[in-house]
C-alpha cells in the first residue's frame, strides 16, 4: 500500500464545527481509517496543521487528537509548500480574509460558508481563485445529510411527477444563556460580528435549493430579533442586534414555491430539527437529517372539512419510509474525501467558491427584501 501525504491548513477549528464536523469526523476519522483510497493500491493522507489564535486551545486540542503540528503563525505555514491546501472555518468576519492570503500564497481553499460578508467580496474571493489557478470549495454538508439523500433520489426516479411546493423548517430554541447556558456562540447574535440567521442559513438555502428544487428567481424575506438580550459564554448581558428568525418564500424558474423558516427561538414539534416537505402532482415526501417518509397519490387520504367531529384520520401513520439502500457515512467527511480527489487527481468538485458566492448573494437580498419590505430579484453571478 502507498501513502501519499497532503498538509493542510486548518485555520479556526478550534470553534464547534471546526471541532466537531472538521477534525474529528473528518480529517481525524480520515487518518485512522488509512487516508482516501485513490484506486490501484494508494491512499491519500492528509497531514493537518491546527493554526488559530489561542496557543492553549490549539496545544490541547491538538494532543487531544493525535496530531502533531500547530502554530499561531499563519504566515509561516502559508510559506511553507508542504502545506498545499488551506481550510478555514473561523467567523465569517475574518474568513475572506484568510482566504485572500491562502490564495496569495497559491494554496487550494476549502471553507466553510458564508464565504464573506458581503456578496461583492464573494464574488471577488472567486475572481482571484479563478486568476491564481487554485483548486477552490465550498462546503455544502446539508447535500450529504441521508435524508436529503433519499430525498434526492425520490427526484431523480421521477417519484414526485410535476413538483408544486416545497416547505422547509429548520429551527430549535437556543436558550438566552441567564439559567441555562445557550447552544450557539453569542457572537451569532451580533451583527457587528457577522451574526444573524439570515446571514447564516440562507447560504444554506441556496445550495439545497439549486441542487435538489430549482434555479431561484426572485424572493421575499421578513426578518426578526425575537430575543432582544441574551447572556454571553463570559455571564455578561448583550443586546441581541442581529436577526435570530427569517421567514422566506422563494420563487423558483421552474414554478415550484419554496418556503423556509428559519428560527432560533421556535420549540420543535416536528420530526427533526430541519424537515422539508416537498408536493407534487403524483406523490409528497418530508425529508428529516436522516429519515424520509413518502406519500403517493395513491395511497393520499380524502378527507373533508368538519370541525363539529373528531379527526377520523391517523395522518402521521399513512406515510412511508424510504429505505437506506446504501450505508450513509458523515456527509462533511464524504465532501472532504471529494475535495481531497479533486486536489490530488483532478476529480469533479462542482461547489466552488462561485456557489459559495451564491449563497452569500441569497443572504444579501433576504435582508434587501426585510429592509425594503418587498419582493427583490436574484440575478446571475458572473465573474
């Protein structure tokens, strides 16, 4: 067996989903299974370098995790040409950034979305990508959720016949922080630090919708800050100044009508914390983060209005599930496997940074639609 090693720049896993998502479900997980199987007796092994700010953080999750290299200067691993790809999961405010001296340097990028604040630098973060001849992702983890998998595949088979609607919620409560400590970072609810729901799940939206519904055309957006104080991780009181709820109806060029709520302040009663139901003339499905359950125009109940008698039907009961078909592995380690490929041999990696631009151009014109109270056009990116 022949190994080839491949050093990367990990620029911010320190945070939740650099952890979490990144180094250990992913790269970590890629190591200790032996590397990416390239074909004909070789693998491919990333070699990861931890950089961020805080030298305690980095040292402990570093030895947490069997890894040998990290440092607090960028600089100098940029520098160095064993290091061929830079990854960069910090806050959005400081990702182009990063990004921009990555590209600099010559290394091929992979981050985590949004890209950048503004559409205007996305756009320009894909221009000097595209000039420097780097290999460039983004990444597009909700593609590889199984339950957006299956859904897919009901897509493809034709299962749907003509797609009318499609319905998203995704939400949970994340408490204030005063008498329970709250699941996100508080610099999520802070617009001066690039926080807000719009800014974060519409980049999102974007992709799932591409990929699986449609091309979207125009769009309207209405925005919220339910929770106007919150607590932060040091016990300290803030005023919450970014959006922690969107509501967004999408029009798409193919007639289909998405709708996506988005929350941080909604307690779940439904099957998961994201569920998109999708109709169509000849079946419905509900797709969660890992089950999909369908409805066929045969099997569709016929019920009819009367609220003076109980509900005779068992809704809930007369769905049914779609079955595996296939073993579902950890969709952020399958798209890092993609780009590994694509890196090292040339394989296809079609969620560059212009579809990261994209998502970035989604959020922009949800908070233009909010300011502006109306329906605003998605016009095409061109670089």
């Amino acid at each position: 067996m022949a190994v080839q090693k491949i050093g990367i720049i990990m620029n911010g896993v320190t945070g939740r989903m650099g952890t979490n998502q990144h180094l250990i479900r992913s790269i970590k997980a890629i190591r200790e299974q032996g590397g990416v199987a390239l074909g004909d007796g070789e693998y491919l092994m990333p070699d990861p370098i931890l950089v961020g700010r805080n030298e305690k953080k980095l040292q402990v999750l570093a030895e947490d995790h069997n890894i040998d290299r990290w440092t607090t200067d960028l600089d100098a691993v940029l520098e160095d040409s064993y290091n061929q790809i830079y990854f960069d999961s910090q806050t959005t405010v400081r990702r182009a950034e990063g990004i921009k001296r990555a590209i600099a340097a010559g290394k091929h990028i992979y981050c985590e979305k949004p890209t950048a604040t503004s559409v205007e630098e996305s756009i320009e973060l894909a221009r000097l990508a595209k000039e420097a001849g780097v290999k460039n992702g983004v990444v597009q983890d909700k593609l590889f959720l199984p339950g957006l998998m299956k859904l897919k595949r009901l897509i493809d088979s034709g299962f749907f016949g003509e797609m009318l609607s499609v319905r998203m919620e995704f939400g949970y409560w994340v408490f204030e922080g005063d008498w329970q400590e709250g699941q996100r970072p508080s610099w999520n609810y802070k617009k001066e630090e690039g926080g807000g729901i719009i800014v974060d799940m519409f980049a999102h939206w974007r992709y799932v919708i591409d990929n699986l519904f449609g091309n979207v055309q125009s769009l309207t957006c209405i925005g919220a800050t339910h929770i106007s104080e919150r607590v932060d991780e040091n016990g300290k009181r803030y005023k919450a100044t970014a959006d922690d709820a969107a509501y967004g109806t999408f029009e798409l060029d193919n007639g289909v009508i998405v709708q996506a709520n988005s929350s941080w302040a909604v307690r779940v009663n439904r099957d998961d914390l994201l569920t998109i139901q999708v109709d169509g003339t000849e079946g419905s499905a509900v797709a969660g983060l890992r089950e999909c359950k369908t409805q066929h125009r045969v099997n569709t109940p016929k019920p009819v209005w009367n609220p003076d008698i109980e509900n005779p039907f068992d809704f809930e009961d007369q769905w049914q599930e779609v079955p595996d078909n296939q073993i579902f592995d950890n969709g952020f380690k399958v798209q890092w496997e993609m780009f590994l490929k694509h890196v090292h041999a040339g394989e296809p990696f079609p969620w560059d940074l212009l579809e990261g631009a994209k998502g970035t151009q989604l959020s922009d014109l949800g908070l233009q639609s909010w300011e502006e109270r109306k329906w605003v056009d998605v016009p095409e990116i061109k670089l």
